[in-house]
C-alpha cells in the first residue's frame, strides 16, 4: 500500500445508474492498474446530481443503484472506493457514500446535514442521520481518514462545531466528496472554508467534486487537495472529466487565480475578473446541455443586436461553427445596419447564415388581424398596445421553431437576457421562445463587457461588429414617436447602469423599493439624478417585474451564474402574490 | 365569556401583509359584536400561503408582519386571536401561530415538523421548533385548548406519539390552524385522520383551513368543527370566504359527501364520483388565478375537439359567458364537422365567436420555408417532418396572443391536457402555448367523463355537441396516410384507456416499465393484447416522455388536480437526466 489516490472527477448522468457504473469501473480499474489505494467519487455519484424528484417518482433507482454496488465492489481487488449513491433502508432514503475495501462493502456514510436549498430537493427525499464518529473514520496505510459529505457541516458556517472538531482531531487527512454547483463567488466561499480548516487545524483536504452540466446548474469540477498549510497540491482542471492520481503528500503549490478571486459586496460595473469564468461556464454549459439531451445543432435569430450576437459567439465556441445557423429576420422597420450587422458577425464567425424576410408574413398577418379586431364585438381596444410589435417577434420564432422542426437534432435558442427579463421586456413565443436560453442569467451591463472581453480575447479577434456594441440597445420592434427613430429599450425601461443595480440589490441585498431610495446607486455618482426621478424608475421597476412574473414561470433552461437568478428551477414567488414592494414607506 | 368561537376561512393575497391584515381586522371585528371569544385563523395567514421563496427574496415582509400584528392587536378587546405569521428572531424564521388576548400578543407558537414537500418550500425556510408542551395550551371559558399548526405532527402519521398523546390528554379541544390545499384523496385522508383522533380520543377539534387559489393549487377551505364522537358539527362551505360564528357545543351532525368519499386504489374509468369535484375544483381555480392575476377574460382557439371545447365551458362558467372568446381557427384540412361543432358549442355557452382561418397565413409561411429549406446548406433534412402540422399550432397561437395583446386584461388559454403532455403530443408556441393551462392535470379518459357530466349536470344542457365526446380526438394537423383522414391521436400514440393507466402507474404505484409489464391493465380485461404490443406501447410511452421533459419545463401554471400532476411547481426530473426506466429487465 501507498498514497496514492484517485479523485475520480466524473460527470454523470442524472438518473442512468448503469451509465454511472460502467464509468466508475473503468476509473477503478485505472486506478488498480496505477497501484493507487483508494479512488474518491463524488457525492452522489451513482445517481447523479442534481437528481430532481426521480427518486420520488421512480424509487426502484435505488435498488439499482444497490445492484450496481455489488457488480462494482467485485472489481476492487486490493483498493479501497468511496462512492456516493441513494442508500434506501425501509421507507427512508439516506444520501449516502459506500466504502468498499477489496471486494467487500464494508459500510455506509450517511449525509447529516441535509441541504435546505429548494434547488437540490435533498430535504424533500433525504433524513439526515445522526453524525456518527466511528463510521466516518477509516485507516489505510498507517493514516487515518475521515469523511464528510458535501455541505455536510462544512459550508454550513458550522464547521466549528464539537462534531467536526473532534473528527478533524482524530484523523491525518479530511475527505469531502461533494457536488457543488458554480456560480458567482459560490467556488470561492468553499474555497476559503476547506483552506481555512486545512491551515487551522494542519489536515489535508481531498475534495473531490464532480463536472458536468445539468439543464440549469453546472459543475466545474475543481477537485483539489489541500496540504496541512491550506495550499493546493494537486488540482484537476474544470470543466473536464479526469480520474486523477495523485500522492498525497505531493509538494506542490498550485495557484489558481479562480478559487483566490476575492469579491466586492457592491455593485460595479468592472466585470473584467469575471468574464473569463463566464465566458467558460456558458459555453460548458451550451456543450452539455446539447450533449446530454441529444441536440448537436442550434438555430438562432441575428437582429444584429447585442444579445443574439453574444449568443451566437457562445454556440460557435460550445457546438463548433459548423453546428450554428444565424437567421436575419428583417421586418419593414429594420434598419439595414442591423441587417448588415447580422451578416457581418456570422461571416466573422462562419456560422452558416440565411435572411428570411417576415414582410409578407408581418403584412399578411397584420392585415388578417385588422380584419379580425373588426369581427370583434367585445370591449375596448387598447389606444396604444404591442400587437404589431409582437407579430414581428412570434413571427421570427415560427421560422426557427420551423427549423427545428425540419433538421434533425436542432434546438432554436433564446435570446432573452436576464436585464429585459426582470422587466418582462421580451416578447412569449417570440425572443423569449427556445429550447434553451443561454444569457437568462446574464445582464445587459455584463454583456456588454463580456462582449468586448470576447472580442479581444478569442481566435477570431473583434468577432462582433464594433457597431453592435456601441449602438443602444432596442428591439426594433416598434417607433419612438418623440425621436422618430426605432425605439431604443433604455427609452422604453431606464438606463441600464440603474436596471442593473437594481436587480444587483434585489439578488445581493434582498432589498425592497422602500430600502432602495435610502441608497445611493452608482449611476447618481455618475450622472444628475433626482430623487423623483429615481422614484420613477423603482416604481417602473417594481411594477413591470410583478407583471414579469408569468413570463419567468416558462423560461427554458438557462445556466446560473449569477449569486440569484429568476431561472424557473429556482424562482418561486407565485405569479397570484402581490407584495407591497415599498410597505415600509407607508 | 361563552363558546362562541369564530373560524376565519378566508383567502389571503400572498405576499401582501396591509390586504390581509385588513381582512383580518374586519373579521376580528364582525367576532367581537357577535360576542365570540375566539378568532381562529389558518396557517400563516399574514403572509399568504404557499409563500414561495418571497421570505427568502424580500425577507423585510417578516418585519412589516409584526407590524400588522400590532395593529391587529390593538382591536382584539376581550377577544383571544390565534393568527398564523412568519415570525423572525435573529436571522432564524418560524412558521408561527400569533395568540392574542385582550389587545396583547401572550405569545408564538412555533411549528415544529416542517413540510418536506418541495411544493411548500417550508424546509427552505423554517427552523423547526422543539414542540413545546406549555405554549401549545390555553385556557378559556373553564376549557382548554390545544394547539396545532397544520401537519404540524397530524398528518406525517406520527400523531400517535407521545407528544400529541400527551397534548391532548390535557386538552379539552384540539384547534387546527391549516393552509391545505386540494388534490385527489388528500382532502379524504386528511378528514379521516381528524376524525379518528376526535373518536379516539374523544376530543373536540376545530379545523381552520384558508380558501383560495394561487398559480397551481387550490384551497378549498371545508374548515369544520369534530365533536368527540368524530362527527361533524359545523362546516363552512368549500370555494369561500367566509368568517362563521359557531358554539362549539353544537349538537348537529353534518354530512358531507365529498370528504366521507373512499378510494379504490385500482385503476378505473369510472370517474362519476369525482366529477362534480373536478368541475368546481378547475372552475375556482380559473377565478382566483384571473382575479388574482388582474384578467378579466380568456381567448381560446376552438377547433371542435374535446380538450379546447371542455376548456370553454369550464372558463365559461368561471369567468362568465361574456367574457370568453372563442376562435375558430380552420386550417387546409380541418374538416367542417370540426368548424361546425366549434360555433355550436360557442353558441350553446353563449360566449363570444369568431372565426380567423389561417389557411392563408398558413400558406405563405410554407412557401417562405420552402424557399428558406432550399437555401439552407446545412445537413439533411427529416424524411417526414412535423414542420407543416406545427405551422398551423404556431400561427393559431400567433392570433390568439395578438388577441391578448390587443384587448386589455386579456389571458390566452393553454389547451393541453394530461394525457397528450405525458406524451409530448403537443406543439411549442402552439396549443401548449396560453398564460394558463386549465386542464393539464386532467387525462384524457377523464375529460370525456367530465364533458358528459357537465353535459347533464349544467343549466345549459348539452352544451358540448355530441359528436365532439364521440368522435376519436386528434389534433387535425395532419393526414394518416394510411387511411387518408385526418391521424387520429390513438393512432399517433395508444389508446387513451391504455396511456391514462401507464400515467396512473407512475403516479400512484411510482412503476416504471418493468414494473408494468408484470401488471394486468385494465385494457387488457376489456380487449385482446399481446405482450408483444403491450411492450411496444409501453416502450413508445417511456420515450415519448423522456423527450416530453423540456417540453414540462415551460407549460404554464395550471390548477393541480390528480394525486401527482406534472405541473412545473412539483415535477422536477433534469431534462438531462437518462432514466433507465426498464433497468430490471435488463
């Protein structure tokens, strides 16, 4: 026996228990072949997480799961595995890791904090079993390790409790098989909690997490140990599956200027040591999600805008040029810069591209339509309403809807970013429509830097047209009667500098409209803003997000990144509440 | 002093604390110059139940609930309240019951098994409080109280522990303060817990249940008064508001059909004991989701089959007859039976009409994507397509949302129901498209049980044209070619009375494929199937769902009515997930 160890950084896929076993196998039979003592598998592994309700729906996954252990402990001749699976005893199911010591299971761990957060499900399905000492501690090679769950205790700000004090004080080398999700500052936290246990209390760490994508969440990997001075000595880099075998006492420091990004609690618009990590996470995202629900191919609408042009740079890099066809859908108040734009960008990128017109359908349908106000006999039209404008979204969406329907294994993407989102400034079944929508999660402040970032920073240097960026962004749906020009959607919303800040104090501050006017926001450091003003716009904002609120019950997926996202897989304020967002000023 | 107790059934309006507070302080009011000494009102009354994550996204609602409690108090002059609230101490929240006496608050009662069910969101957000004997009793009038929150110990069937045990040998009379909402057996079992404790123990209970609708659920309210032999002695009516002053002396017994009904736990068509349930379920739902959601009427396409023609009488009957347009929507092969039966139907309710045939519009697109397709040098194309049946979804949709978008407070109405969303066999931006989706948790076996009840049972009699129930649903999008009519949805799928048990199964018995095969169907008693074609159907029904997944993701809020639905508030399996659902078998 050694110290070599294997962290078997895997993704799996979510519910295919045989799909997960044959993975393990082959990284244990690796891990035998290169005379390592012990292979690490992530929290969960043999489900696959985030697992949703599948366990609730199809409980037998469990008993496959048990099925699966027997066949995989018969290939642990003279190694030992630690593999998380949902362990089912009677009634209950436990999230569990099994111990396998050559050939024979020889216990299980069972979870005892279980995550509360409604985007695991894990409280629903889960009982958190009594944290038990024995059971967590293992001998091997003269060392002693023990074992934790995930965010059992750990990132639970309760890692100084007596529990895992009198672990840490017990054995050489602390084990965290986890799975936890990115997302703004989310590493970083756990980062600075397993090095600070590590330089506290002179441990090693081996925490292993898995990669992957799930339709929302991704996982970047990450697998790391820590030496007893809380520096890295070994790291498997993110976003790729590696059964890494490492010695324990290997002398390395590795820096990662990812886990050591520190974070300002206010609100900027410096974006700059963020966009790579965006950039990555996005595409990883796009790869993944395409990959595991079989899609290889994805249409999209060009308008010659900022967010379509920043999605189509993101398909390129995650499905290769070669799988993305840009569509220019020009109606008649298009301008033929953005035509132009649209074509430029899909040349610079060598994405396919074609231009369909919606003229005639715009005109027809309209037409249609004016024949059909005339038949009804109901209440008042609105004086001015968004029907024409809305023609021109859905009629883009039919087209790439169409696409999809005529090509095989071709999703059409959403282009909705998560600014115009808080503010239900997307049109349903038009630029909202999609099999996958990757900017939700995004706003148009970030865009604009990640499109700079993009421009500057990929292959294909300034990739989007210059214009794109400098130009204000507008749906090009509808005329401002006050300029004449295509309304512009920071005439339509407020200027994106305060949208901004406002969503950033709602997902950062938890503040209300109330809590809002007592702050000073950095567009009135920047620019004259009076107080009546900034009055205005919370209210505007607050009144069009309660009025988002249907819209964000039916977003496709959309990879998280920011520290709070209206994503649909965690976003839960019903559409029939109405809170009083400025009950304090009363 | 007397036993005049008053139990507050009312609907609060989640998220605002100054409607329900207000609300509160008329009944409080209407109790005190009825001479009663005790309010009782439901579960977390203040806020509004379900709450969403609306604790976690504006937690200062919890400051402006104490708020409102202070006022409430100062009103509660020789009166006793019982209130429910979410309470904060430090940064910890409680799912509170608030006891006033005589204009001051005594103190909380904290609930101490908290929800697991994700539907709730209650393990996200509260700490569970150790039940705590004392705090639970009050005395009044020489009696004495006990207090319960919700499935606070009742309903886990835990409520033969000690504490409850112990709970209610010093009590006088169990209160219940609850905020359950309706599903197929769940009122039933819920009644028969109450009543077993009442007869067992001899005890009073007092059951306090909130009324309503929000997105998904629906609370009926049926709060109600078990003397100690376990019989009903008061009970307000379901589907309202209403403050009613009882003496808990009573000595009636009140029958109700509908919480004294008993399930079969088979599979059957015979629905009939349930219809009426159904009927008023959905119909209440409709109101409270467009009063509380700010619209007024509903456009719905007609295209003469059964699921849109249901929906119409339900939003009829919820919305009232003026305020329901229905739109006839012919295409190239709709037949004229179908246009026929669509305004038959329309004038039977007496609701508005107009016909929009899309046969132009559908024409021009086609000749659009036909030159598009030819420009399009990308991979090859499917062999057959659904592109042409999706046209005439997507540009039925197109006219209904133009509707909305023209007419204020107006809401499209999504068509498709259980059985065909099962199994995908619904279009994108077409009939799945709509803010609300009545009939999503109805399966096609029974809407034609509910479309013959509502036939007989309604004022207007046979509202539905015959031939709608008789003839073989399908969507009329395409032609079979093998017999040159339009393709029936039996014959793009299965038979309904086979498909409706396969989703029985996975629902009430969490079956998988394997499981099924081993099972005799209830089709299979009633016609000649061999296990070759069994296997066949319930391959097709296991893939077709697989693909259905994203297609769940975004349908819109519909009421809950089966005992599992997959309405996005609860069904959580990953898109990306690759269930094995025959992994037995293998």
């Amino acid at each position: 026996m050694n110290d070599l160890i294997c962290m078997a950084q895997l993704n799996p896929l979510a519910g295919n228990i045989e799909h997960n076993k044959n993975k393990a196998i082959e990284c244990i039979k690796k891990a035998i072949k290169n005379n390592a003592s012990l292979v690490i598998f992530p929290q969960m592994y043999l489900l696959g997480y985030p697992m949703g309700d599948i366990l609730y729906r199809y409980p037998s996954v469990a008993k496959h799961a048990k099925k699966a252990l027997d066949e995989i402990k018969s290939y642990c001749e003279n190694i030992n595995v630690l593999i998380g699976y949902p362990e089912i005893e009677e009634k209950s199911y436990y999230n569990s890791i099994c111990f396998i010591q050559n050939k024979e299971i020889k216990r299980s761990i069972r979870k005892s904090v279980i995550s509360k957060k409604s985007i695991y499900h894990e409280y629903s399905y889960f009982e958190a079993e009594k944290f038990n000492l024995k059971d967590r501690i293992f001998e091997l090679n003269g060392k002693k390790y023990g074992i934790i769950i995930c965010d059992d205790i750990l990132f639970e700000k309760k890692f100084d409790t007596d529990l895992i004090l009198q672990l840490i004080s017990e054995i050489d080398i602390l084990i965290c098989c986890a799975s936890n999700h990115t997302r703004m500052q989310k590493e970083q936290f756990e980062h600075n909690v397993l090095k600070d246990i590590a330089k506290k209390y002179k441990t090693k760490i081996i925490y292993v997490n898995q990669t992957g994508g799930s339709d929302d969440l991704v996982y970047t990997g990450l697998s790391r140990i820590y030496d007893e001075g809380g520096e890295i000595s070994a790291l498997i880099e993110p976003y790729k599956e590696d059964c890494k075998i490492t010695d324990i006492n290997e002398k390395k420091h590795i820096e990662n200027s990812e886990l050591d990004k520190t974070f300002e609690n206010e609100f900027s618009l410096n974006y700059e040591p963020y966009l790579e990590y965006i950039h990555n996470t996005l595409v990883y995202a796009i790869k993944e999600y395409f990959s595991k629900t079989g899609f290889k191919r994805a249409v999209l609408g060009l308008s010659g805008g900022l967010d379509s042009s920043v999605c189509a740079v993101l398909l390129a890099d995650a499905l290769g040029k070669e799988n993305v066809l840009g569509v220019s859908m020009p109606s008649k108040i298009t301008s033929s810069n953005s035509k132009n734009d649209a074509q430029i960008l899909a040349q610079n990128l060598g994405i396919h591209f074609i231009e369909a017109p919606i003229k005639e359908t715009q005109d027809l349908i309209a037409s249609k339509f004016s024949e059909m106000f005339d038949n009804i006999n109901w209440c008042n039209r609105y004086t001015s309403s968004y029907t024409q404008d809305n023609i021109q979204a859905r009629s883009r969406a039919t087209i790439l809807w169409g696409i999809a329907n005529e090509y095989p294994e071709t999703l059409p993407i959403a282009t909705s970013d998560k600014s115009e989102s808080y503010m239900g400034y997307a049109t349903i079944n038009g630029d909202m429509s999609g099999g996958y929508a990757p900017i939700l999660d995004v706003t148009k402040t970030k865009l604009f830097a990640l499109a700079k970032w993009m421009n500057k920073n990929r292959i294909e240097k300034n990739a989007i047209p210059n214009s794109v960026i400098e130009k204000p962004p507008g749906a090009e749906l509808a005329i401002n009667p006050k300029t004449g020009k295509t309304l512009t959607a920071e005439e339509a919303l407020m200027p994106y500098e305060f949208l901004d800040e406002v969503i950033w104090r709602i997902e950062n501050k938890n503040q209300m409209l109330d809590d809002m006017t007592k702050e000073v926001f950095l567009y009135e450091k920047n620019h004259e803003l009076s107080s009546e003003q900034k009055l205005v716009w919370l209210e505007k904002f607050f009144k069009r997000m309660q009025g988002a609120l249907y819209k964000w019950h039916i977003v496709p997926p959309a990879p998280v990144i920011d520290i709070h996202s209206i994503n649909s897989i965690e976003y839960r304020q019903p559409i029939t509440s109405k809170i009083n967002y400025k009950e304090n000023l009363l």
